[in-house]
C-alpha cells in the first residue's frame, strides 16, 4: 500500500526529496508483518536518530533559554517536553493518524498502544527529515512544534514528575502518602503492558497504563491528580 504524503507535507511545510524515507517513517513494524512484499523497512531505526536529533534540539534551546536553571531541572523539563504523550499529542495534531501504515489490528486500537505509535513516529518523521535535508530543518521543525511548550511547561511547574506533584498533594490536602500496586500486566514479553493504580489508603484514586510499570505511574498520578483536581 503506498500513501500520498504530499497533503501531510503540504501541512507541515516540508517537502521530502526521498519519499521513500518520509513513507518509512509511518511504516510500523506489525504493517510489515502483514505486507512482507512492499519492500519497506519499519520505523524503529529512524526513531532512534529521531530521538537523538530531538534530544540535542531541546537540551541546547532549554541550555541558551534558562542560563540560570540547573541541570536537573533542565533534564525535567526536557522530559516533560519529549515524553509520549507529548509527543503522540503533537503527531496527532499534525495529522500523522491518518498516515500511518499498521496491520488490521493495530488499525482498530485506539488506546494506549497508538499514543506510543504515533510518539515513535513523530520522532521517526524527525528522523527522515535530519537524513533528508539536515539537521537545520529537523531543528526548524521541532522549534516549531515543540520550543513554544516550554514556556507553559515551566510556568505550570509541569516538569516536576506526576508523581512528586501528586504525593505533594494528597501530604498537603488529606494528610496521606499515596500508594501504587500493580493491577494487571498484558501482552507478550517483549511489548508488555503494565496497569498500576494508585491509592489514598484503600481508595483506588485512578489507574495509568505504560510500558513499563514506572511509566504506569506516572499515568495514574497524572490523572489521580485530575481526578481529585489538584492539577
């Protein structure tokens, strides 16, 4: 299956000059799974060169934009700033959904395994576009994607990790340390899914999904804080 990206480069006003590397970058592993013939690789090797090139991005604008933080509060932000669901919310609103190239069942999930889909993407997209054209213009892109969110990120004091911001809570407003216990752990060994809930006594507040049981935290504090209104 081959896709016209021309609309999508149209919308991020960049043109490829290797099309081949642009249709890569959508291409999931479970597509090829299904489509062994159509003679693409996956994503997975341009959203590693994807994540590098972000990386370096977002460390310099944040180095030269808070001369005066230091690093540990820079890795935080710089987390904030790079994380799946900021990530997979940018990819969605750059219209990267409508192009990516999955097999049937990762077409029909709409949940958690597509955040991370289209985080990796969006890193992969970076990716291709450092081989493509430099790194100059991935860096003009994810200024403009993503150098705008610092500021709000730092104002809201959302560098500060779920977790901290949620047990500073409940301490100031109930009196209670939070406790997480795992819930449930889905999928095969290699792409296991971890759901963790978090609790104020025996009170389940909310429960969060990831990757890995820490990231499963920091879901559940994120929307524990929601749910409470304490964001």
């Amino acid at each position: 299956m081959v896709k016209d990206f021309s609309r999508f480069e149209e919308s991020v006003g960049v043109v490829f000059k290797d099309k081949t590397l642009l249709q890569q970058a959508f291409t999931h592993r479970s597509y090829l799974n299904e489509n062994k013939a159509v003679g693409l690789a996956d994503n997975e090797r341009l959203e590693f060169l994807g994540d590098a090139v972000l990386q370096l991005a977002v460390t310099s604008h944040l180095f030269k934009l808070y001369p005066d933080r230091p690093e540990g509060e820079l890795t935080s932000v710089r987390s904030a700033l790079v994380n799946t669901q900021t990530l997979s919310k940018l990819a969605t609103d750059a219209g990267m959904n409508d192009f990516l190239l999955l097999s049937r069942g990762e077409q029909k999930d709409t949940g958690r395994a597509r955040t991370i889909i289209l985080a990796d993407a969006f890193e992969a997209l970076i990716g291709a576009m450092y081989l493509d054209q430099g790194y100059a213009a991935a860096e003009q892109f994810i200024a403009a994607k993503i150098f705008p969110l610092a500021a709000d990120v730092v104002a809201e004091k959302a560098w500060l990790d779920a977790k901290s911001r949620f047990q500073e809570a409940a301490q100031e407003h109930v009196g209670t340390t939070p406790a997480y216990k795992t819930i449930k752990e889905s999928g095969p060994d290699h792409d296991r899914i971890f759901t963790v809930g978090v609790y104020l006594g025996k009170e389940l507040i909310a429960s969060g999904e990831g990757a890995s049981k820490q990231e499963a935290e920091q879901e559940a504090a994120r929307k524990a804080l929601a749910a409470r209104g304490w964001a």
